[in-house]
C-alpha cells in the first residue's frame, strides 16, 4: 500500500463522515467522473446561502484527488461530513 493510501484509509477516522460517491479518471484521461449514490446524498444535509440557493457540502482528500489525476489510483471516496 502507498504512503497516500495510508494516509487516506484514516484521514476522516475521527470525524462522522458518509460515504456519498467515487471519483474515477474518465477512459480518455481528459476529465474526471463523479458518481454519486442519489440515496446517500438525499441524507446528506444542506445550507442555504444568502441568495436563497440550497447546497450539499462533499469532500474529497487533496492527496486522493492528486493520485487520482496522477494515475497512482484508480478511484478515490467522496464524502459528506456529517456536523
């Protein structure tokens, strides 16, 4: 296991953190694909702006994320963390 992997495996261990998606590099490499489980993310919570709009707040590792353009992994975890 690579030392990002490592990292990654325990990187929301003290938080309450709710798996919504993955990330995957699309098969020609140009862009990067979201996939998102819409029954995870209806129990996610959400914010409204000043402007009346209404978000959900996910999150991916910094350190995944770079693997993952990098091509070192082929998909990394999206989350909801839970307040």
């Amino acid at each position: 296991m690579s030392k990002n992997n490592k990292i990654n495996k325990h990187e929301y261990e003290n938080t309450n953190a709710t798996l919504v998606g993955f990330a995957r590099k699309s098969n020609a490499g140009r862009a990067v694909k979201l996939s998102i489980n819409t029954t995870a993310f209806q129990d996610c919570a959400t914010y409204v702006t000043s402007d009346g709009q209404t978000y959900v707040q996910l999150i991916v590792s910094l350190n995944a994320m770079s693997g993952l353009i990098e091509g070192n992994r082929a998909v990394t975890s999206i989350n909801h963390l839970d307040d």
